[in-house]
C-alpha cells in the first residue's frame, strides 16, 4: 500500500465552526490571540490563558466533524494513511481516522506544569488550583509559542515515508509545522487545497494546488484518489 501524508492545520475545521489562528481579526476579546498561546502569558496571567482554552474546549464539544474530514477516513481502505495535524481539536478522530498526530497538542487533554509526560484526559474548564496527580497545577496540553514541538521528530520520520502529500487549511506561517514539507522526497506528488493559498504552483507539476475550501474540495480530490 502506498503512503499517504495528510498534513492539516485550521483550514480543515473552519467549515465545522471553528475560527481559524489568522483569517479573522486575529483576536479574542481584545487580546492577540497568539500572546495568549505563550508560556510567558501563562506565567503572568494563568486566569486569562486558562478561560481561553476553556472557551475553545467548551466550543469544541458543541461542533462535529465536517465531509473534509470525513472524505479523509475513506482513503484508509486504499493507502497507509497519516494525519500530521497543527490542530488541537478532536474532529479527525471523531471522523474516523486511524493514525493522527497531534503535532501542537490536544485541547481535550490536560496536563502537569512540571510534567509534559503526566497527561490526563479533560473535558471540563481547567482553574488555577486544579492539581494533577503529583500535586502540581494542570495546564492545557497545547504546545504554545516559544516552546519545542515533542512530535516533530516523529512526523519527520512519517513524512519522509510519503508517495503522496495532502496539505489541508494552513497558512503554512507556523515553524516547525510548516518545514515538514520539505521532508519529502522531490517529485512526491503534494497538493494543496486552501481557499487563499500561501504557495502556487510554480510549473512544478508534482504540485497541484485547488483554492478551494476543504469541504468543496477535499471529498473530489479523495474520490480521485480512490478510482
Ligand atoms: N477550508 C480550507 N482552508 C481554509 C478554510 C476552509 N473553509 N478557511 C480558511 N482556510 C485557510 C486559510 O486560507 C489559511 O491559509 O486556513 C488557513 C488557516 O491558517 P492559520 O489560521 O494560520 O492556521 P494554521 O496554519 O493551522 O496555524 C498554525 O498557528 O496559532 C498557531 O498553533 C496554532 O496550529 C496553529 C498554527
């Protein structure tokens, strides 16, 4: 079976109601939603970056997998199949899909300030004074800006096994997210479905790009894959 890569980032959620990092305002409730996805903002202000995850995990439980997602899980019958996802919703595997990486982190799961291995499974809000095991305060289990990316090495190692490369919804501005494309060997078919996408085709026609939504596009391009 051949390999197929499946790299995803806000884009693929949208459709399902979940507002993407750039395309909006950029804001929550006055703050830039990038200082609030940092270790420093965190240590300031743990109430503030806490209600904000809160607020993405209680949105998350009312929102359901959309057709992109689903159409993904049908390739599984055809390909060895990988989702690397910058995504911390659940919605692929709500779809379906059997082998998702999280590269930046789970919104449903928590886990120790002291600890990046103690992880627990956490669908209620998250407040300062909720203690893991050990006795430490729990945070979101997010990779935020600033810190390193404990999957990378591992998508590296899936990315470099690609005979295909789907990139779904991303801005591909996030490193090291975005410099995973680069593991693939050079004529590895890669096609990019993004409504605005960040890189054009080029004439090099092992990249295919459809500026699409992934809803739109995504299901036509499995189908095609699958005939
Ligand atoms: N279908 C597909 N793509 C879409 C859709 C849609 N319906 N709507 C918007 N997009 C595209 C946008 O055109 C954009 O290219 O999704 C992309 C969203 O980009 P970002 O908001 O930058 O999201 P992402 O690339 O996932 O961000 C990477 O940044 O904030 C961090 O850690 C966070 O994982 C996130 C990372």
């Amino acid at each position: 079976m051949k390999n197929i890569v499946v790299l995803t980032g806000a884009g693929i959620s949208a459709e399902s109601g979940l507002k993407t990092f750039r395309d909006a305002d950029g804001l929550w409730e006055g703050h830039d939603v990038m200082e609030v996805a940092t270790p420093q903002a965190f240590d300031s202000n743990p109430e503030l970056v806490l209600e904000f995850y809160n607020q993405r995990r209680r949105q998350l439980l009312t929102v359901e997998p959309n057709e992109a997602h689903k159409a993904l899980v049908k390739l599984e019958v055809h390909y060895q199949v990988h989702i690397v996802t910058q995504n911390v919703d659940d919605l692929h595997e709500r779809a379906g899909s059997s082998k998702v990486l999280h590269l930046h982190g789970e919104l449903l799961k928590a886990r120790s300030v002291r600890n990046e291995l103690d992880i627990v499974t956490r669908k209620e809000d998250i407040l300062v004074g909720d203690l893991c095991k050990n006795g430490y305060q729990l945070r979101p289990h997010i990779v935020w800006f600033g810190e390193s990316v404990p999957m990378l090495d591992f998508a590296i190692e899936i990315t470099q096994k690609a005979d295909i490369l789907i990139i779904i919804g991303t801005s591909l501005q996030v490193y090291p997210a975005a410099s995973l494309i680069h593991f693939i060997s050079e004529d590895t078919p890669i096609y990019f479905i993004d409504p605005k996408p960040s890189i054009q085709e080029n004439g090099k026609e092992h990249l295919k790009v459809i500026p699409k939504t992934a809803v739109e596009g995504v299901p036509t391009l499995v189908d095609s894959l699958i005939d």
